[in-house]
C-alpha cells in the first residue's frame, strides 16, 4: 500500500465513495452530533482519498462520516489527503486496517468485506484470513458463519445495520444462535432438513424473532439441549422428531416453549443423574476415611430418600 500522502482542500461533490465499503448505513444520531461539531470547529481529521479513474474525480478511502456531512452541510471544501491509488486488495486490507482496527464494525460489514478478500484471494482459512485483515480468528470464523446464511438474511441485517441495538430485530447475535441450532438439527435430525431445507428453516426461526415469540435470542440454544437428551436417551427420536417439525413450521412456538413441553421434567432427571454420577466418584474417595457425624446423618437420609424412590414406597 502506498502511504505517501498531499494534504490538499477538495470540493466534497468530486469525491465518491468507496465501492468496496461494505459499510451502506450509518446512525443518523451520531451524523447528528457530528454535523453539529463540524458546524462549530470544522473538519479537524483530513479525509483519505485517492485518484479515481475519472478525470478531477477522487475515491475516498477513509472519512465516510465526515464526506458525508461535509455533503449535507454544504462545504465548499474538506481537507484530503491524496495518496497513491491502492490495488483492490490493499483497499480492502486498508479498510479493515483504518476502520476495524479504530472503530466497531458491525459483525455484518465485517462479514460482506471479508467476503471480498476471500474473493479476491481465494483464501480460506482463517489462520490466513486473520492474518491479512487483523482480525481475531474468531471475528473470522464468526464473519464466514454470516456469511454461510441466505442472501434474504444478510440484507435484513445489514439494513438494520446502522439502528440502535435495541431497535434492531435482524441482529447478528440472533441469527448466530440460528445458524447454531440450525446446525444441530441437520446434523442430528437428517429427516428435518431434508423435509423443509437449510434456507426455510433459517427463515422460520428468524419470524420467532420478527413475530416476538422470542424472550432471548439465546432460546435457540434449547434445541441443542433438546437433542442432547434424544442422544442420551432420555426422549424418544420419533417424538423429538414430531417436535422439531412443530418448532419449524409453528413461527409463534418458541424453542424454550417447547423444550419445557416435551422435555422439562426428563431435563431434571437428566441434571439429577449428573449429579448422582459426581457423589458417586466423591463418595468412593472417601472410603476408609472417617465421617464427619452430620455428614453420616445427611448420607443416612439420602440413602433412605433413594429407597423410597426405587421402590416407589
């Protein structure tokens, strides 16, 4: 990348913005405050630019906010920087440099640039990737899992993109835990995802969400543990089965609904088995030692407790 840069004052309407700016939205609250600030003390960070393949026309590289409010406020001109036309990879990498590293991205725009650096450089892994862009590995693996959803999707959430957290219903977050359980379901529950196909079960979780059957988005997470208990025996597959097809096709039934239908008292069985399964190793490390007398009473009343449970007296 080049990084010999002219300080120079441009007229903000020949300045375009960056194709690969994968970045369309942005908070009006924050363009709000920062159109009031340049209003009183001017642009104090010159903008990044560079030459664009039209004559007296340049590409901005970095300043979006700034460009745009220059636009909206009327400027006659906004300090640039002018530095060598980069390669469409250096632009790329530059962007994840200037804003990745200095600001948050949404996990989304994160997601659409990296997208064109794997085009760009048919790389994969992530090791690599984070290389390349900085990014933590797990940025990565989190960005590509975006990336593995349907177009439908990644729209809706880059739309919401530039709302606040909590107006926004098409949340990254969301749509993790989504991928996540739709994931499981396929993998454990071949029947489902052939019957209805990664794309409409990935849209008939997300409208739990649009619809407000949700009270987190973390109840996707009740699948697994629903499925974790058909592997160990606790459920029968044919019912988890017809429970699967109903969370899929019922956009009002939440997984944590369900999961307390069908599952709630075996989970307690299953929690209670765990438990019984660690005394057991405790209790075998204290042969040959001697107890304390509160802890032979409470022993003596587990004992009888378990009797009567065995033998339904």
């Amino acid at each position: 990348m080049g990084t010999d840069s002219d300080l120079d004052s441009l007229d903000p309407v020949a300045i375009d913005p960056n194709p690969n700016n994968p970045r369309k939205y942005f908070n009006e609250d924050k363009l709000d405050l920062l159109r009031t600030s340049i209003q009183e003390v001017g642009i104090l960070v010159p903008l990044i630019v560079c030459r664009s393949v039209k004559e007296h026309r340049f590409v901005l590289m970095d300043g979006e906010r700034r460009w745009r409010c220059s636009i909206d406020l009327g400027l006659a001109t906004v300090p640039a920087n002018i530095i060598e036309t980069p390669s469409r990879l250096d632009n790329l990498l530059r962007m994840f440099n200037i804003h990745n590293v200095r600001e948050d991205w949404p996990l989304v725009s994160v997601a659409l640039s990296l997208r064109n650096v794997i085009e760009e450089t048919c790389e994969h892994r992530e090791s690599r990737l984070a290389e390349l862009t900085g990014l933590t590995r797990s940025t990565v693996r989190r960005a590509k899992r975006i990336l593995s959803l349907p177009e439908f999707e990644i729209e809706l959430i880059q739309n919401e993109a530039h709302l606040d957290r909590n107006n926004q219903v098409h949340r990254e977050d969301l749509y993790l835990e989504i991928e996540a359980a739709e994931s499981v379901l396929r993998n454990r529950l071949s029947e489902i995802s052939e019957e209805y196909g990664r794309d409409r079960i990935i849209r008939q979780f997300a409208a739990k969400a649009e619809e407000q059957s949700l009270t987190a988005v973390t109840d996707f997470r009740y699948v697994g543990k629903l499925l974790k208990m058909m592997n160990e025996g606790y459920i029968e597959r044919a019912e988890v089965v017809l429970a699967a097809r109903r969370l899929v096709a019922e956009t009002s039934l939440s997984p944590r609904d369900l999961f307390e239908e069908v599952a709630a008292a075996r989970y307690e069985q299953h929690s209670l088995d765990r438990k019984a399964e660690r005394m057991t190793v405790e209790l075998d490390s204290l042969t040959g030692q001697q107890l304390a007398e509160s802890l032979r009473e409470r022993l003596i009343g587990l004992r009888d407790s378990i009797t009567r449970l065995l033998t339904g007296s």
